[in-house]
DNA sequence: TTGTAGGCGTTATCAC
DNA sequence: GTGATAACGCCTACAA
C-alpha cells in the first residue's frame, strides 16, 4: 500500500496516488463537484481519510485568488463597543466557512491606513471602523480597501456600503428623555475631537440649543477620561450627564459613587452604545442603544454580496434607541 | 516605458521588466537581502513603489510554508476576560508582522476541536482557550494542533507550553480576605460544570473545608447566570460570596441592586479576572486579578519561540492577585 | 552579484 | 467522466 514520506505534509498526489487517480479528479472530489463517478469518489473518499488528508490552505487561496477571510479593523480590541460587532461578524461569516482576522490601530492613527492596507491584502474584504481618520484619507484609502464597509462612520462615498449610526438622533432622544424629567442644564462629556461620531452628536446637540443649557466638558472614549471628568461634572453645576459612550459614563459612574454622588439622585448619567455591562452596573445605566451584534451581521452580508460581484444591500443608518434604566431621574434642582 | 497589464494584479514580473532584471532580484531586493548591487536596488524599489507593487500574500505563504497568522480560539468572543489576552496577543504579535484570527466556538463545545483544527490549518499556530473540552479529548488534539499554547487551563501536557491562573489560590486569597472581615458562610456561584478552571476553584475551596461554611450554588459564566443567582444567595443566608468570574459577580451585583440589598452592608461580593469594568462598578468589585494582557503577550513569545524551532520559554501559573475593593466588607451578621 | 529553472499544493482548461 | 498540463505568484538552490 501507497504510503506518504514520513513527517511531510500530505498532499493531494499523495491521495491521488492511493486511491490510484489523478490529482484533478481528488480535487473535484474534495470539491463535491458532482461529475465524478460514485465508485471512485468514494476510493478518493476512503483514502483521503486514511491519510488524513487537508488540504492546503494557501494552495488553494493562490489557485483560487481568494483567502476566505475577512479583515476586522479596530481602534482598541478591548474597547466593549467593538466586540458585540466583532461577534456578529465571525458568526455570520462562520457560516460561509470565512473567518476573520483581526487588527488592532492601538490608537496609533498615524498608522491607521498602513494597517489597514497590510490587513486587506491577506484578506478577501475589510469591515473597517476608523471613527479618527480623516475624511480625506479615508476617502482616498477606500477604493485600495474595497471591497469594504465603514462602520459607524461615514465617508460621503456612495459606493462603499455604510452602517452607520445616527448620533444625533440619539443625542435628541437622550435630552429628550433628560428634558422630561426636568433637567435643563446638562453637560456633555466630549469624545476624542478627531472622532467622526463625536462631531455627529455635536451636531445633535446643537440642534437643541434652545431647548436646554449645554455645558461641554473635553473628555475622551475611555473609562479613565469619564473617571477624571467627575470634578469637572460637579463643578459645572448640571444636572444631568451625557456621556460620549457608555465605557466613559461607567467611568463616571465609578467616580461619582466614590465621591458619596447619588445617582440619580444628585446627578442623572447617561451614555451611548449599551453595551453588556450597562444593564448591570448599579444603577443600571440609561443609554442610547446600538445594534452591535447585528452591526457585525449586516455588514458581513454586505461584503458577502460584494465578494460574489452583487450589488450590496443598502446602506443603512440605525437610529439608536432610548434605554431608561435607573441612572437617570427627576432632576433635584 | 513597460506598462502592466491595466486591471490585473501586479506581480513580481512586472516589477521586474519595468527595472529591467529578473525577478529573482527583485525577490532578493523586496526581502532585504544584502547581495544586491546598490544601484539595481535602488532601480528595483522605485520600479515597485511606481507599480505599487505589493507581494501576494498567498502566494508567499505557499513558497514559504508560512502565513505569518496566529490562530486565537475562545468560547465567547464577547467575554471581557478574553479581550485582554486578545490584545497582549495581537499587539505582540504585530511587532513581528504577524496577525491574529480569531475564532468564536459559540459555547458550541461539540464543535470546539474541528474548529480549532480549522483555525490551525489556516495559521503557523495557536493560542487554544479551550476550558470546557474534555481532558482526553484535548489530549489527543494537542499534536494536531502544535505549535500551540493553552491559555488558562492545563493539559497534563509536558511539550504544549501552558499559561494558565492558579485558581486555587485565588480562591484562597478571596477567602481569606473574607474570612479576615468575619465572613464565615460564604456562597460560591459555581461556574459551568464541565469548565475546567471551576474545577481548580473547587479544589481551593475544599483545602479550606475547616475554614469556612461553604455554600455551594450552580450558577455559570455569564451576566445573566449571576442575575439570575440572586435569589437563591439570599435565601442561602450567606454574608459573603465569591462569584466564578467578574462577569458574574457584576450580573448578581445588578440583581442585588434592583432588590435594595446594600453591598457590602448586607452582603459581600467577589469575582475573578479583574475585567476592566471591576474597577468601576458600584461599588467596585473586590476580585483576584489576572493579568490578562500579560497573558497575550507571553503567549506570543512561547508561539515566537516554537515558529523559530526554538525551545519556548518556561510554561507559567500566575498566581490571581487579591485586589480589595469595595464590595467586600465586614461581616454583617 | 545576477539569472535560470523548479517547486510550493491547488484549481481549471483542455483533450481524450 | 477522467487525466495531463498549465496557471496562481513567489522563493531559492544552482548555475553562470
């Protein structure tokens, strides 16, 4: 009986040869191509298993031109609000057989567009979420990425497939919310001023100008930012917070439970994404939520569409939706 | 001028005709190696950076027998305690041009080894977080999967390097600093029965027998298994508990809020790992702390090590840390 | 120092 | 229906 050299990798000759056919034929076996006679798929079958028999991944990727592999480019791996989207996407993409490969900026928006480059070129298409990028580069960079899709942030350009998010309706949603329960002065933590979906709530709030006392505090995306940011809040005289995203407003929540600040009582808080952690932490935190895990979904059907020469889905802005949970009240003052 | 095909990849061919020499060159060149004259370089690199030239990526992976990919295989991609290791691992990993894939089993543990072989086979190694496989089915795929590292949990494995938490003694420290603030029945919320690191929590608290009253709860691993606890830990009139992870303890520590119980007045809570959120929570959560990042990072170097032929570096047990917050405090009853 | 040629493991296009 | 054979794009002896 045929048998492999030793410790080397087995081949399809190697399979070929045991089931005593040509390589073409063990390729369209492997491949179900269904043009094969039943007799001797099931020899090509029998000895593919014998010799355990896989075949090689990068073989295939060159014959085939494609990787089977999607890219997931990321600001922060550990940022919360990414990871329900990065789940959505590895499932959804699970089932095509793609998998993804991730990328992690590390805040380092010098390199953002290297990096991103460098991933889509071991990948078939790229979900590329750059909330600091410039919109120049960004428009630039695009078509070298493609097929892509932007999440969270807009770029103008129609031609790659956007999921977005609305900020600003989130931002009307929350001080509507603030409104009815009697606050009038609130603060606003601010995100990183390069980020795109801090200038979208921006534009939110600006739109309520009348409507309320808006007190904008510079803070960042981060917990740290939201927990140095307590002194400022209080100092500021509101009485409710809006926080760039949940991650900031836990971070405040931490620092206002240090200082003996009662929430809702003296200070109502709120943030955006709702992530896992907001419906847990005490009190449980009012936010304006967004759809991670379908994020990830949605965006991986789009790139699926464009992997297959389809024309997209449509783009799609979600209009995050009010979560009240028990950090937001009537206001004291 | 030479003029590529228009539409179609740029090879290495094309580099090599627009600089005039062979493409063997050109490899030499692109690859750094010192044996080309100057001059010729110099020609090659402005021919390439003119074409935008760019290596394929498969097919260098097909010469080499490399892909420069690193495998990441975790039951839940949203588990903050995996984010950590996640991170370390792929920032580290990115020093040496190397990327990381991610694969999700979706707590589908039937399917754990086939998608790792899966993941292997698309990558020069693997870091396998593996905690509820089957000790000998685990056995039996470690050399499939080689070079791998196991990531908090042991194999009983002498050759696959292993990072892995002393759970024992976390438990220990937990208990000990409970017992030191009068606690004297204490509750533990059992992880999954199958999970291996609740296995280790056990053993600590079965050398601790004499020490304290025990109160055993099947609960689990996620925010929800904790909510959902809540009651039974109050009807099981503990002054204490110790949760199988932070997430869990923050899922009880909701539950405990929205039923007005006082912590730590009424009731001491605990948890592992030391997720960024422990710390800001309210109260902040006491917890043994692991260091997750570190974890990545030393994952990284044992795969560095393995990929150059290499003997890796010394497998290691981190002993958790006992970081004291505010959810623990003195005994009540 | 540079070029030639063969190989990496598949898939795909042909004949047969 | 099956088998040669030529890509796929790069690397690397070996020869020059």
């Amino acid at each position: 009986m045929a048998r492999q050299k030793s410790g080397e990798r087995i081949t399809i000759g190697d399979v070929a040869a045991l089931a005593g056919v040509s390589r073409a034929t063990v390729s369209r076996v492997m491949n179900g191509l269904a043009t094969v006679d039943r007799s001797i798929a099931d020899r090509v079958l029998a000895a593919a298993k014998q010799l355990n028999y896989m075949p090689s991944v990068a073989a295939r990727s060159l014959a085939l031109g494609r990787t089977h592999t999607v890219g997931y480019v990321v600001p922060d791996l550990t940022n919360p609000a990414f990871h329900g989207a990065m789940r959505g996407l590895s499932l959804a993409a699970a089932k095509q057989h793609y998998r993804v490969l991730v990328a992690d900026t590390a805040e380092h928006a010098e390199e953002e567009p290297i990096l991103a480059i460098e991933t889509r070129r071991r990948c078939d298409a790229l979900v590329l979420c750059a909330p600091r990028m410039p919109q120049d580069e960004l428009l630039r960079l695009l078509p070298e990425l493609a097929p892509v899709v932007l999440l969270n942030r807009d770029a103008g350009d129609e031609s790659t497939p956007l999921l977005g998010i609305d900020w600003a309706s989130g931002v009307r949603d929350l001080v509507r919310h603030l409104v009815g329960l009697g606050h009038r002065r609130i603060a606003y933590l601010a995100g990183p001023p390069s980020s795109a979906s801090n200038t979208d709530r921006l534009k939110g709030f600006e739109s309520l100008r009348d409507a309320i006392d808006l007190v904008q505090i510079p803070c960042g995306a981060m917990f740290s930012d939201g927990h140095a940011a307590a002194g400022q809040v209080l100092d500021s005289d509101v009485t409710a917070v809006i926080a760039f995203n949940d991650v900031v407003a836990l971070g405040l929540l931490g620092a206002l439970h240090e200082l003996g600040v009662q929430v809702p009582g003296q200070l109502s808080v709120a943030g955006f994404d709702d992530i896992p952690f907001a419906a847990f932490t005490s009190p449980a935190l009012t936010t304006a939520s967004v759809p991670q895990l379908e994020l990830g979904e949605l965006a991986w059907q789009r790139l699926w569409a464009m992997l297959n020469g389809e024309r997209p889905e449509h783009s799609v802005v979600f209009r995050p939706r009010l979560v009240a949970r028990g950090s937001t009240g009537q206001a004291s003052d």
